[in-house]
C-alpha cells in the first residue's frame, strides 16, 4: 500500500512541474511554428525533438545549452535532467 502511494506521489509530481520539453514546446507554439519548421529552420532533426518528449533521450549538453540560447532561457539547460 505505502509502495503504491509513493507511485503515485512520482506521477503527480513529474506531470505537475513544467519540464524542459514543454517549455521547448510552448516556445516554439509562440512564435507560431510548428516542431517540424523549428527544427528545420535551427538544425534540429524533429524526430530527435519528439525523442526528448517521449523520455526517450535528452539533448546532449552542447544541444541544450543551444536551446537555451535560442530561447533566450526560456528553456534551460539543467531542466532536461
């Protein structure tokens, strides 16, 4: 029962705190593109983009500090851990 309670506290925690990838994604909803035109036009491949929001990588530090760089610190490097 406890096991079952602290799981829950897990999710509700990791979909509650805005992350890396949905500060990505809200950045680039307000500047009206789409992921795909954001990677095309800054040299991301957009399959790679929605690998970072699936939790199935994370940007390299080179990648992030880039973001965070194009975002203007909307999107910070040290969020992606």
């Amino acid at each position: 029962m406890a096991q079952e309670k602290e799981q829950k506290k897990k999710y509700f925690r990791e979909f509650t705190r805005p992350t890396a990838y949905n500060c990505l994604l809200e950045f680039i909803g307000e500047k009206g593109m789409t992921v795909k035109k954001f990677s095309e036009t800054y040299g991301f491949n957009h399959f790679t983009i929605s690998k970072w929001g699936n939790s199935h990588r994370r940007p390299r530090l080179d990648m992030a500090q880039r973001l965070e760089k194009l975002t203007g610190g909307k999107v910070k490097a040290i969020d992606w851990d």
